[in-house]
C-alpha cells in the first residue's frame, strides 16, 4: 500500500478526515514502522548491497608544493578525473618527501589541500602519489553483512586490532598490495566532499535534481556517482546515480523532502558524518567491492512511498495506527488493542525471518560431499571462499 492508500485508509476507519488530524496520522505510520525497525534490527526487509568502486594509485602529471604550505596544485599533465571525484579521504606524497598527508578537501579542478602543513622542501614541478585509503558507506547504513571483491572474488574480512601500516599507505612498498583481505570501519565524514553553486529545483516524489549555472557536476572531471547527496537541513541523504548533464543530478531513489523552485539552497555531496570503511591492502588499481549491509528505512513523506515490511502485512500496520489514533481521541481499550497487535505483528516478522534463513537448510542436506563429523554433529562446507555453516 502506498502512503496515501495508508493515511486514507487510518482516516476513514476514524471517522476523521480533516487536515488537523493528517500530520498525527502521518506521525503515526512512522513512529510503527520505527518501533518494527527497532525491535528487528536484522529484518530482512531492511537488506541492501551496494558496489564500490576502489581507485588505484594516481600518479599522472606533475604538482607544485611549498614548505608549510596546505596547497597542492597541479603543475602540468593531464590528471584522470579521480583528482576530483574521488581522492576525498585519500592520502598524497611527494616522491621528494617521505611523508603522506591526508587530503582534506580539493578546492578547484588544479589544486587540492592537505589536513596539514607540508614539512617537506618546497617542490616545483614534481612527480608525486595518491592512493586512496577510505570510502564513504551510504547514507541509509546501519550495520555490515558481508564485504566481497570481485577479483577473486573472495570475502573480505572484518578485523578489529590492526598495524599503523595498514592505513597509511606506506604498504604500498611492503609486497601487500593488490587485492583487499580486510576491512575495517574508520571514522565518520568530516568535510564535504563538494558543495559548489546551489540547488534551484527539486521536486518530491522525483528523482531529478537541479543546480544553477556554477554546479558544473560533469564539466570538470567531476563523477558523483555512488556517492552521497543531501540539501542543507534535510536530514535524509541519497546515493546519486549520476550526472545527466552540467547542472542535473538523478537520485538512485526519489526524493523524499519538500519540493522547492522559486528559491535555492545548499547541499552537500558526500556530507560530513558517514561512516567510512578501509581496506587492506590498499588497492593499487581500479577493483569492484561489493557490500551487503542492512539499512536504515526511509522515513515515509511522499504519497506514492511504500513501507518497506513485507505488503502482507500492510493492513495490519493500517489496524494498529488505527487503533492508536482511536486512543488519542480517547478510546483507551484501543490502546491495548493496538499493543496486542503490535507484539503479534513482530512475532510474526521475527517467524518469517527465521523461516527464510532455514529455506537453504535441505538443499545443503543432500550436498554430503562438502560435509565432515565433528563431535558437535555434521558441519558443510561450501565450496570456495565461504564460512563453515553448521545446522
């Protein structure tokens, strides 16, 4: 059911439909599909993946660095359009100095700036390295199912005590270069990655976003793809599919906020505080990395938004909002009622989930030439670079 369908459905079982009651039922519908999400954090609704893309080691051209300066600017070549788009979170050498410096941000299509003050000699002309050490999760995160790189492909794992030498980049000289074994969360977002011109239009329920004549999101090497856009002060974050042309953005979703066209407002493409992720070793080449993880649903704004719990149970969601907004207007046995069907309505989820997990249990019964004995019973063994499963 979408939105609309709910709140109409809420309102004429109440016998309600005037615009004082539509934000409470409104309210109503979110705040159940919050406590759902709360009691099943693990729902399986709540399932998403999303790939990656890693970027090797950026060395073309030549750059021009002072001592004590936080400007590098680029002093010939043709530099690929990573020097843009993607070497937020990135560190940079010069091959004339022996340390790496974070980048903190890039100020114009010819230079970006270090997080701090280079101590090197000055360098003119100068060859230098980029390498790429984190990358932003999206916005809707909220826990890790599984990392994969395609390569292999094999299951990058999770660690939790590592080496300075994994994340500085100095590795890149110690042989464990290539392919990502490990991964890691590492801090939240901490400047934006773009936020030049302004946002002109923007409609709910669209994907299309407009920008004014300054944006230029596909005119300097600039490539938002994958990443994650948000206007100042909504809440809400969107990954972007990409960029239709100069000043057009499309949403991978539609947008959920107030529309606007008689007036502009900033954004952020890549807003601070997103949780970050490292690999390692840290890719020396272009690579996919897959991730699944489980999401945090969207807050229902729009008409055509549909819940994300399965449509079976979408009249049920209806019945207890029902019943709550009966309790507001002073029925009080419907608040028991819409209690009861509450803790219903979750045990019935948390079955199906369990349900959906155990589906793949007889297939891999009759699978006996990956299983061995143990002392704790039969365990399988899937072929290539999968965990034991036991039953």
């Amino acid at each position: 059911m979408r939105f609309a369908e709910i709140i109409s459905h809420v309102q004429s079982r109440v016998s309600t439909d005037d615009t004082t009651t539509l934000p409470r039922v409104k309210r109503e519908v979110n705040l159940a599909l919050a406590e759902i999400e709360n009691k099943i954090p693990d729902a399986y609704w709540l399932r998403a993946e999303r790939r990656i893309a890693t970027i090797g080691r950026i060395t073309d051209g030549t750059i021009d660095v002072s001592k004590g300066g936080v400007v590098v600017t680029k002093a010939s070549g043709s530099l690929p359009a990573a020097w843009l788009s993607q070497i937020q979170h990135a560190y940079f050498k010069a091959d004339a100095d022996s340390n790496w410096y974070r980048i903190a941000r890039w100020n114009s299509a010819t230079e970006v700036e270090l997080d701090y003050p280079y101590i090197g000699a000055n360098v003119s002309g100068g060859t230098y390295a980029i390498a790429k050490v984190e990358y932003v999760l999206p916005a809707d995160f909220t826990r890790m199912r599984a990392v994969v790189q395609y390569i292999s492909p094999t299951k990058v794992r999770a660690i939790r005590q590592k080496t300075a030498t994994m994340t500085i980049p100095d590795i890149m000289g110690d042989g464990n270069v290539g392919y990502p074994a490990w991964w890691w969360f590492t801090d939240m977002t901490r400047e934006e990655n773009y936020s030049a011109g302004t946002i002109t239009d923007a409609t709910q329920g669209s994907r299309e976003i407009t920008g004014d004549g300054s944006v230029a999101w596909n005119t300097t090497g600039f490539n938002p793809s994958g990443q994650t856009f948000r206007i100042d002060g909504d809440e809400e974050g969107y990954v972007i599919e990409r960029a239709a042309d100069a000043d057009t953005l499309w949403l991978s979703e539609p947008y959920r906020g107030a529309s606007f066209a008689t007036e502009t407002k900033a954004y952020k493409i890549d807003p601070p505080g997103l949780q970050k992720m490292a690999l390692y070793p840290i890719p020396t080449a272009n690579q996919i990395v897959w991730i699944a993880y489980l999401r945090k649903a969207p807050e229902m704004v729009a008409d055509d938004d549909v819940p994300l719990i399965p449509q079976q149970h979408h009249v049920t969601l209806c019945r207890i909002v029902e019943s709550r907004m009966l309790a507001h207007l002073g029925d009080t046995p419907a608040s028991d009622q819409s209690e009861q069907m509450m803790r219903m309505l979750i045990q019935e989820l948390q079955s199906e989930g369990q349900r959906r997990n155990q589906d793949h249990i007889p297939r891999l019964e009759r699978r006996m030439e990956y299983a061995w004995e143990s002392y704790w019973g039969p365990h399988f063994n899937l072929p290539g670079n999968y965990e034991p499963w036991t039953p």
